[in-house]
C-alpha cells in the first residue's frame, strides 16, 4: 500500500482552512471532496463514511484510509498501463519482420544509412542487415550476453543489450571503435515501404509519368512478394498496386501487360470493380470486343449501378456503331480523331490541329423535332439544334477522356495558337453539353480554365467567349462554380457577359441560370464588384428572351438578400427600375383589386374627358400566386431586401 501523509503534513493539513471545511463536510455525509497534499497533484476522494459525532482523530484515520485506497487504485491502473503497453510491444515485436533500418546521428559517419537485408542471413533469431558502406547490423551472443550490434566484424562500433528481436530505436551505446553520438534508428516495416513506394508511384502517374509510375508500383510489389505473409500485406493492398500498375501502362499503350495486372488484381481481390474496367480497356485496345464488353458485365454484377462502368458501357456501345458504319456521323467521326490524334502525337502545326477541330462541333450536334404550341406550324413540330449523345461519347472515347485536348487549354499568344486554343474549347463544349458523362470525365480539366479567364487582357473577345461557353457548358457541375466563385476569373467572365449575346447557342442563358441555381451571395458579391457587372444583370432582367430573364431576375433577387450585393447593385440609383422589374414580372398576373393611391388636386382642371375617375391614380392589386414559381421566388426576395 501508498505510505500516508506523515505527521508533520497532518499538522499542516489541520490547520489549513479548507480541510476544516472538507471536515465539517464529512461530518455532514459529503460524498465527494479534493484534498491537495504538499506538492503532488490533487487527489479525488469520494464516499468518505465516518460515523455521527466522530471524533478528529476518526475523521482523519477515514480520510488517510481513503487516500490509502485511493493510492492503491492508482496503483494498479498504472500497473494495468504498464501491463498493456509491454504486451503492445510484444506483439508489435512478433509482428515484426522489417523490411529495413535506417541509422541516422551516429558519430562515426560510415555507420549512418540504409540497412537492407542481408539475403535470407540470420543470426541468433533475428536478421542479419547490412549497409551500402559494408557495415552490419545483426543481433549477436557475446561473453553470457546478447543484444543488437552495429559493426564492421570483428569491430563493435554500436551496441544495445537487449534479447528483444527488434533493434530499438534509441539508447544505444557506443562501444570501443565508435564516435559519439549514438546513432538513432528507425526501422521500416515491408508494409510500410510498399506504402512509400505506392505513394511515390502515385506522385508520378498524377505528374504524367508513367513509366516511373509503372517502376515504382513493380518496386512495391516486388517488396511484397520478398515478404510474403508480412503482417499488414492484404491481398487488397497488393490488389490496388496492380491496378494502378495496370492504369500505368494503359496510358503507355501496354495493353497485354495491363491486362495481366488488372487479372492479377481480380485473383487477390474479385470485387475490385475498377480493376474490370481496366481489363476491359486493355482487352478493348486489342479489339477484343467481345472480351471487353463481358468484362463490363462481371463489374456491374459485383456493383450494380456503378457510374464509370456504366460510362464505359456507353461508350463501347457508341464504338460499335462506330464500326459497324452504320452511323454516317459516327464514321466521319472516327476518321477525323483518328487524324487528330496522330497529329498531336507528332506535334503538327498549329493550323494543321485548328483546321481540324473546326469540323467537330457541327458533327457534334444534330437536328431534333421539338413541339411547338405555334398553330401556324404544320404538324406541331419544329426543327432544333441539340446535342448529338452518341457523337459526344465517341469523342470521349477517342481523346481518352479528354486527355488528349488538355494541353491544348492554356493560355496562347495571340494568333495561329490562339486560334487553335478557341477551337479547343469549342470542340470540348459541344462535347460536354448536355452529356453527364462526358461532363463528369472532364470535371478534373475545368481548372484550366481559370488561367484562361485570368488572362483577359491577352486574350481576344472570341476565346473568352468560348471559354465561358465551355463554363456554362459545365454550369451544373461543381468544378465549374468553384471557377465561378473564384475573385480572379470575375473580371473575364463578366466581360464576356457585357456584350450582349442573341445567338442561338444562348452563352448567357447557361452562365446566368446556372449562378441562380447556385444561390452563393459569394459568388454574386465578386461578380458584381466587376465594373458594369450590374449593368449586365439588370438588362439580362429587362430581357424578353424568358430563358434568360427568369434566372436574371431570380439572381437580382438572391442579391437582395446581401447587404454587400445590394450596395454593389447601386438600388438607390435604381429604384425606379426596381419598380419597373416588379411591374414587367407580375404583368401577366390577373387583377383582383384596384387602389385609388392619389386624386386630382384641389382646383385643377377637370380631365378632358370630363370622367371624374380620370383623375384617380390607381394601383393593382395582382395575385402573383399565377405566376412561374421562379418570378414569385424572386418577387419575395426583392421585397425581402427592400424590407
């Protein structure tokens, strides 16, 4: 048991003010007090029991058998932590294998580096490892004792006596040929250096080297395959690597070995869905259709549903017809990315690429019938340009995901190169418009964007439109309003939305509906400290286009809700066109009532048709509740914010 305070401390206690409290509470039934002895940290005492009327010397011989017991229950959790930390260290010791040490801070320069192991070398138990230098690190029985040694034999440089078959990390000593000070080591665990190689693979495939990326994932399974049955080595962990070994080499055309990894990652781990997709594209790129298209199958029975099996179904299908040449567009299609593809890779001239992608957004549209209320039309139909779904997945499909026409998205001095950057984005646009998958598969390149849109002084009118085109394009895409909501590209964008757009394309109508669909004061506060950005949305809201005008109005109404968006709209200077916007919305809303707000003053002439009811100003009570629910969204936000 834990000694008690002596007596000395008792008399101190005694007369201390707070045990005469702590005593009348324990006289009183307390159930829960603190009593601080000396310097130590304060102890908890609790359900201290003394009998009514007890004497002093009672109450304290109950108070230190208290702290007696509760001494001993700290006691033994100390010891329980003890107990589970050395069992911890136990098994951490048997689940250790290290891959290799690593010596660092050792006096004696030649001992510090990488210790690899020594083949299959092993010594009293444990592996023998050896440094590039020649220098060893081996657990070793000399004169009735052993532990780990770091020496040149016969030459001890480093020693720690221990029968642990994990060197330690520290408290080395230094023995009779080696320099102060001890060196400190770390050892490395296999599954820990298939990690660092796999991240390492990861950095390089993400820059676009993929060779390296193909050596870093074999270096991490070849470390796993010498340590085989090492503790954390999971057939999921080895599964990923050869996935991501076989995304590798399908980006480096090496389809025969990508189909081998993506099989080896489907052995360890047979519901690794992307490891299917995988060997569906290499064995697609070998024209094994067939082959590819069951592999597809297999994936959607393991995940029923999943998105990029689904896309890659679409655009196998879309490459069949493609083939069969029973689609006249999809055909032209192929011979013209065909083309683009092998003048890309050889790098042609800019003009050559330019000439080129001005053919592919004509062939990505075509026309559809759309009914029309209109009775002088025959046949309620009418003719639209509308995206051509399967010419857009074959685009997909033939640029990699797009990846073929990303360098093509930066920013070019003006001329020839310019030309081919607005022929670009054009050719992207179309591709993506309206296509969910051909969306998300370019999410990862909207960034490019930016610099784009940034560069608005270097740049022409015409790219900027075009890239903001491909913006809107991408509008209900998160990618694209992070863009949106960036204070740098504020400036390009609304200066592109300046200029007034009647085409048929409609590139205010995407842009404008898709910042009141997002609803971010943020966004709209950065947009309207652009000079003349105010202009622009109060006349998209005057606008008779209605595709248009609705968002325009319900943006000028989500401005309202801001203090800083209702100051940067200038509503002061604009109230009567505050009053005209709300006059234009609810003119299509029937009538209920009329208000007489003001009559003809005393004295003046009478009105000219002689009817006393001319000479009342009349107000209309309207029923708004008729109106599009986006008119009465935006009525109630601007009537919020005048509020």
């Amino acid at each position: 048991a834990a000694a008690g305070p002596s007596a000395a401390e008792v008399e101190r206690l005694m007369s201390d003010p707070r045990v005469r409290e702590l005593q009348y509470k324990l006289a009183h039934g307390g159930e829960k007090f603190k009593l601080e002895v000396t310097n130590e940290k304060p102890q908890e005492v609790r359900n201290i029991v003394v009998p009514e009327g007890a004497s002093e010397e009672e109450q304290m011989a109950a108070l230190q058998r208290a702290m007696e017991e509760e001494a001993r229950n700290k006691q033994r959790e100390a010891d329980e932590e003890a107990r589970r930390a050395a069992a911890a260290k136990a098994e951490r010791i048997a689940q250790s294998d290290p891959w290799c040490y690593v010596l660092s801070g050792a006096g004696t320069a030649a001992a510090n580096g990488t210790y690899m192991r020594d083949g299959t070398a092993v010594k009293n138990g444990a592996r023998v490892y050896v440094n590039e230098r020649g220098f060893l690190l081996s657990h070793e029985v000399v004169g009735g004792g052993e532990g780990w040694i770091v020496g040149v034999a016969p030459k001890a440089y480093y020693g720690f006596q221990t029968t642990d078959k994990l060197a330690p990390e520290e408290g080395w000593a230094v023995q009779e040929h080696g320099s102060s000070p001890a060196p400190r080591v770390a050892h490395v665990e296999p599954r820990m250096a298939v990690e660092a190689a796999k991240r390492e693979g990861n950095a390089a495939f993400k820059k676009g080297d993929h060779a390296a990326a193909v050596q870093r994932y074999g270096e991490a399974l070849e470390t796993a395959a010498a340590c085989s049955g090492a503790h954390g080595l999971s057939d999921e962990l080895l599964a990923v690597l050869h996935g991501n070994r076989a995304e590798a080499r399908l980006q480096l055309g090496e389809h025969a070995e990508a189909e081998g990894d993506a099989d080896a990652a489907l052995e360890l781990d047979p519901c690794f869905v992307k490891a299917y997709v995988r060997r569906a594209k290499a064995l697609h790129a070998q024209e094994r259709w067939g082959a590819a298209e069951a592999a597809l199958r297999d994936a959607l029975d393991v995940s029923p549903g999943a998105r990029e099996v689904l896309a890659q179904q679409e655009e196998y299908r879309v490459a069949a017809l493609a083939r069969s040449g029973k689609e006249a567009v999809l055909s032209e299609l192929s011979g013209l990315l065909g083309r683009l593809s092998a003048l890309v890779r050889r790098k042609g001239t800019a003009s050559e690429v330019t000439s080129l992608l001005r053919q592919l957004p004509s062939l990505l549209a075509s026309l559809k019938t759309k009914p029309t209320d209109d009775l002088a039309v025959p046949g309620g139909l009418i003719y639209e340009s509308a995206p051509n779904h399967d010419a857009q997945v074959y685009v997909r499909l033939a640029t990699n995901g797009f990846a073929l026409l990303a360098p093509l998205l930066r920013p070019m001095p003006k001329g020839a190169k310019e030309e081919l950057l607005g022929a670009a984005l054009e050719t992207v646009a179309a591709a993506v418009r309206d296509c969910p998958t051909s969306m998300s598969a370019f999410d990862k390149y909207v960034p490019q964007l930016v610099p784009i849109l940034r560069a608005k002084a270097a740049t022409s009118l015409e790219v900027l439109r075009s890239a903001v085109r491909l913006l809107g394009a991408m509008g209900v895409r998160a990618s694209a309003r992070r863009v949106m909501h960036d204070p740098a590209t504020a400036e390009g964008l609304m200066h592109v939305l300046s200029f007034p757009d009647s085409s048929s394309q409609r590139l205010h109508v995407a842009i404008i509906a898709a910042l009141e669909d997002m609803r971010d004061t943020g966004t709209l506060a950065n947009l309207l400290a652009v000079e003349g950005a105010p202009e622009t949305f109060w006349r998209e809201a005057h606008s008779r286009n209605k595709d248009v005008n609705g968002p325009s109005r319900g943006l000028i109404g989500t401005a309202m809700t801001s203090a800083v968006c209702r100051r940067r709209l200038g509503l002061r200077e604009r109230t009567k066109r505050i009053v005209e916007l709300v006059e234009k919305m609810t003119a299509d809303a029937p009538v209920r009532e009329e208000y007489v707000v003001a009559r003809r003053a005393a004295g003046a002439a009478p009105a000219a048709t002689g009817d006393d009811d001319d000479d009342e100003v009349k107000w209309p009570l309207r029923d708004v509740a008729a109106l599009p629910e986006s008119d009465t969204r935006a009525l109630g936000e601007i009537a919020r914010g005048l509020a």
